[in-house]
C-alpha cells in the first residue's frame, strides 16, 4: 500500500489554525431581538433558554447587551399591542418595531435588519391579509397581490423609524420588486433588502411562533413557503429575488438545508444569509438539558457548518453566547 498521501501530517496542534478553512467570528452573526407592546416587564421564552420578549423601554437595554459581546446586528421581531384581518399594526408610524427602531437607531450603534412580515400583526396569524372564503376552503390562504402594497407600507416605515435593512419573510411573490419600488419612492434608495428567498415550510419554527405570537390560527403556510421536498425550485425562487432587487438572499432554515445554501453560494453573486432558526436552537438546549449534548461544542459545530456550506452570515439565537466565547 502507498502511504505517501498522508493528510493527518496537516492536523498537527501548530498546523490546524493555519490551515482552517472556515473562521467563524462575531461580525458574521445576527441576533434576534423580540419586542413586544403587550408586556411592560421581559417575559423569558420557555422555548428558547435565554431569550426573552422585551417592552420597547428594554429594547434599547436588549441591544446594548448584545452589542457587549461583540455583534454588531439584530433583527427586530414585534409583538403589536393588538391584531386585526390587514395586520396594520405593523405598519403604523407609532407601532411596536418602529418604536424600538427609533430608540435603537438613536442610542446605540448596532445595525438594525426588521422583520416586514404580517404574521405577528393579522388575528389569524398568516403573513399577509386572507382571500375571501381562505378559512373554509384549504385551497386559499393570502391574497398575494393585496400583502405586496402592505409589505411597500411595512418597509417604508420602518426605514423611516432608521432601520438599516429590511427582511421581508412572507414568501409572497413579487416581494422584492414591491418593496424595493416603494422604498425608492420613499427616497430610501440606500436601504438594501435581505430577502428571505428560499423560506421552507418547516416544523424547526415552533418555538419562534410561541415567542412571537404568531402561529398561524387555521390552516398551513404550505401554499406560500416553500415545499421542504425541493432542492431546484429553491434556485428559481432565488433568481425571482435577485431579478427584483434582493441585496442578500437568504436561506430558511439552516441545518436541514445546506444543500440549499451551499447551492446559492454556487450560483449566485450575492452575500448568502442563513437562518439558524428557533427549532434549530432548543433542539441542542433540550439536549444539553439531559445531558447528552454538549451545548457550547455543538452550537458551535453547527454555525461552522452553516458557514462551511457556504453562508457569509448567520441569523442565530446563539449569537450572543459565541460572540463572547470568540
Ligand atoms: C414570520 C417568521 C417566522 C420566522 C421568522 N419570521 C415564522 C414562520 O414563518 O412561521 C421563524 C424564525 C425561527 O423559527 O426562528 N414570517
């Protein structure tokens, strides 16, 4: 047998570093920060150790905390202080997200990416006003045209509130043309948009919709986000954003869809954002919890791989624990 191929000469202590082909630091990641107008206290999120809804009166303090360990970003998620059929909470000039924008933008310097989603704001929990007859027929969900001037609506006012970067997560097609037309009639040429291009109707999200009240309350998402089956249709996805204007594409969510980021990286000219999302997170806790996992080693694992798969940055609740472990 021929020995002279030996690639264990390169995993010696000294070499390791230099050799590494992946780094992981503070700068990549994203933090999610939820705010939340029905609460004056911070209410812990059982799902997710660690993580709380804040009052808009914390939100300031929230930031200023993550900024210590060194990440430099958040996205804001809001809790409104009431629902309705539109979601109108979500963009009105006073609203929750908007609110805490002013405060973050005026007080810290963090980067401020918001959430323009319908979810947390309609009664009945999807991302953008119903067709008419969506609640007894399955074939129906949202009205995508009508959610697109509304998504316009959203963005422009959290950038008017000084968001840095908008993040539309609904799946609606056309998303991107509509709210890149209406910021720049808003004058807000400079506010790129990360779009959420290829968002999987996934199980991983059900601890984010216990934190931010937003679960559907009939029916599936099944007819907007897309079907975790399809590796292929991610690509035409991902081509419709770019074509409108998407600034950063991002992949939803991580782990179970590498193929998925590794893919975008492959075939895109554009920073490529994956979203390490809530079920992704509790899943290592609850095992840590028992014992069986090792929390640090594994997230860590994890946020390497995404990176490794080809991700420029990483939206993750374990932003804060690396950052101050880097
Ligand atoms: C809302 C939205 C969701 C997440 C981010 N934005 C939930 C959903 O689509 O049901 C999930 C994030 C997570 O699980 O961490 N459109």
């Amino acid at each position: 047998m021929d020995l002279t191929d030996r690639p264990r000469r390169l995993r010696a202590d000294g070499i390791r570093p230099l050799v590494s082909e992946t780094d992981l630091s503070a700068s990549d990641l994203i933090a999610p920060v939820f705010v939340d107008a029905t609460t004056d206290d911070r209410v812990p999120i059982e799902t997710m150790p660690g993580h709380e809804r804040v009052p808009v009166d914390e939100a300031v303090d929230r930031v200023r905390e993550i900024r210590e360990t060194g990440v430099e970003a958040v996205m804001l998620f809001g809790v409104p202080e009431s629902k309705d059929a539109e979601g109108s909470r979500a963009w009105a000039e006073d609203g929750v997200v908007q609110e805490a924008t002013r405060r973050i933008t005026a007080e810290t310097d963090a980067y401020v990416v918001t959430d323009a989603c319908l979810c947390e704001y309609t009664e009945h929990g999807h991302c953008g006003p119903l067709e008419p007859d969506a609640r007894e027929d399955p074939t129906l969900t949202v009205d995508n045209d009508r959610t697109l001037e509304l998504l316009g609506k959203i963005a422009v006012s959290h950038a008017d509130a000084g968001a840095d970067m908008v993040a539309p997560s609904g799946m609606m097609d056309g998303m991107v043309a509509a709210i890149r037309s209406a910021l720049d009639d808003a004058a807000h040429t400079e506010v790129p948009i990360m779009s959420y291009a290829a968002k999987y109707e996934s199980a991983f999200y059900g601890p984010f919709r216990d934190a931010a009240d937003g679960a559907p309350a009939f029916g599936d998402r099944r007819h907007y986000q897309m079907d975790p089956a399809n590796r292929r249709e991610a690509g035409r996805e991902v081509a419709l954003d770019v074509e409108q204007g998407a600034d950063v594409l991002m992949v939803k969510p991580a782990l179970p869809y590498l193929d998925i980021v590794a893919d975008v990286r492959e075939n895109f000219d554009r920073p490529v954002a994956a979203y390490n999302v809530s079920g992704e997170y509790a899943m290592l806790h609850a095992a840590a919890e028992q014992g069986w996992l090792d929390l640090e080693a594994t997230a860590y694992e994890s946020l390497l791989s995404i990176k490794r798969a080809g991700a420029d940055l990483i939206l993750t609740y374990f932003a804060e624990d690396l950052a101050s472990r880097l």
